[in-house]
C-alpha cells in the first residue's frame, strides 16, 4: 500500500510538471508538500520509465479521473488508490494515513471521526514522535480507538467523554452542554485537518455492526431516504440532512460545523458506498476525498 500511495503520489506530481506545465514550487503548493519532495517525485518517476515521451496509459487514466471529479464535485484534491485489495477500507485507510502523515506540520490540530476507516486510518498514522500533534474527537463513543493507537504514541488526545448515540434526547442535550463537552469540541476549530468516514446505510454499517441502531432504525432511515451518514448525520442522496429524532440523540459534531473547518478529508471506498460518497460530496463539507479505483469511476457514471 506504501507504494500504491508512492506512485500515486509519483504520477500526480509528473503529470503537473510535464502536462499541466507547472513548476515545481506550483506543484508543491498544489499537493501540499514540499519543493524537495517534488523533485525527488520527478527525479524517481524518470527512473522508473513513468515518462517515456508520453505519459503511461494506467496513469493518465487515473489523472483524468481525478480531475473529472474533482472538477464535478468542487474538491481541492482527491486520492485514488487501486482497487486491488480484498479490504477496501484497509486500502482506503492506510493511504489517507500516508495523506496525512506527508502534510501535517508539527504542533498541528487534527479532528478524528467516528467509524471503521477512520479507525484504520488512525491505526496507520505514522508520525514523527517529536511532532507534537493533537488529536481531537469530534463525536463520543471513539475512546476505544483514540485511547488505544499505538501508532500515534506521544500525541495529545482530546476525547469527547461521551457515547456516540444517547438513550434519550434529554439524556445527549445535558451531555451536549457538559463543560468538559464543550471544551473538546471547541479544539476542533484549531485543526488544520478533519478526518471524517462516510457511511452507508446498510447492515454492514459501523453503527449497525456496533448495535448503534437496530434493523428497525435501519427500516426507518431507508424509508425516509438515506443512503449515508458523515458523523451520524443521516443525508439523502443530494447530500440533505435528514430530519429524523436520531439525530437529536447524537454527541458529534454537526455537518454545517464542518464546512466552517479546514481541509475535511473524507476516507471510503467499495461499491455500497457509492451513493453515501455521493451525497457526501453534494452536502459540500468535504475538501479532499481519498478512495478507491472502482468506486471513483462508479461515482462519475452516475
């Protein structure tokens, strides 16, 4: 996956300088890295026959996907691994780690979702041990990941102490105006990152696997037109929200809130999922979209 990421991140960076025309300093502002690892990106797609006077047919493929998208959807950037894994999310996760690990400045603020590939992703963060990075929770119920990353040892985690779905509304509305709430989940306008997962509506959803919501919320939701979730927050397929009483049981930070933040990342990928990224990307709140081959192209089919 680390070369997948590499070539990926190789192919993108050759394909700006020798077909955009871009300069290496444009380029660097563009993927959000440095100058340096631009020219060693150049330097390392010459050596490996990247550019042989045109551009390998697999790569400009990829690049025109990209772009297609990114220009449909109104994103800053998107990554597009292979869809070659038998466990997309664990695809999808490690290079949205690697994303993230290539970008981060020391010091930084960075919001952690709920759900599986979030978790994933987490669990495959490798930073810098001097870094002094900040994790922020932006719902309840994620202690059980953002407690544990052994990968993300020596970072300062802010976790909302909280469930992520309250028994009552009253119940979430009291946990909601907790000083010690509302102090974590004033942190996450600090971030410079938000990692958020997309989820589907289905039974193999995080929340349903978790015993979050039952087969009958799942009826009800269906019914009223959902095909995804981002944070809880269930959204139709142009990207609405829902008006459904879950979501006055929820501890998570509301959509609008996201849209007020810094470079939101959005991790998902396989093919139930097409729908939920759909509407994701419609509801306007994300920057940056990382996922898999098949599901890019079945997003622009529809």
């Amino acid at each position: 996956m680390i070369m997948d990421y590499e070539e990926t991140l190789m192919i993108k960076a050759t394909w700006c300088y020798y077909i955009e025309g871009m300069t290496q300093q444009n380029i660097a502002e563009r993927l959000n890295i440095s100058r340096m690892r631009v020219i060693k990106l150049l330097e390392k797609s010459r050596t490996q026959n990247i550019i042989q006077f045109k551009v390998r047919s697999d790569a400009e493929a990829r690049m025109q996907l990209e772009k297609q998208l990114m220009n449909r959807y109104g994103l800053q950037d998107i990554f597009i691994v292979p869809s070659v894994s038998e466990n997309i999310n664990e695809s999808v996760a490690r290079a949205a780690a690697l994303y993230i690990s290539d970008r981060v400045q020391n010091k930084a603020f960075i919001n952690i979702g709920f759900g599986d590939t979030t978790s994933r992703t987490l669990a495959n963060l490798n930073l810098e041990k001097d870094s002094e990075i900040s994790l922020v929770s932006l719902t309840g119920g994620v202690s059980y990941y953002m407690g544990s990353a052994g990968s993300v040892e020596g970072t300062t985690r802010y976790i909302l102490p909280a469930p992520f779905i309250a028994s009552t509304a009253e119940m979430a509305l009291a946990i909601r105006n907790e000083p010690s709430v509302n102090d974590i989940l004033r942190l996450s306008n600090l971030a410079s990152m938000t990692v958020v997962g997309i989820g589907s509506v289905s039974e193999r959803a995080t929340v349903v696997k978790d015993g979050k919501l039952t087969a009958n919320d799942l009826l009800i939701l269906q019914r009223k037109g959902a095909v995804g979730d981002i944070l809880g927050y269930f959204i139709d397929e142009n990207g609405n929200q829902l008006d459904v009483s879950i979501h006055k049981r929820l501890i998570s930070t509301p959509i609008d809130a996201l849209k007020n933040l810094q470079n939101v990342i959005g991790v998902a990928g396989g093919p139930e999922k097409i729908l939920a990224i759909h509407a994701a990307l419609k509801t306007g709140c994300l920057d940056v979209l990382i996922t898999d081959e098949n599901t890019a192209e079945g997003l622009l089919a529809l």
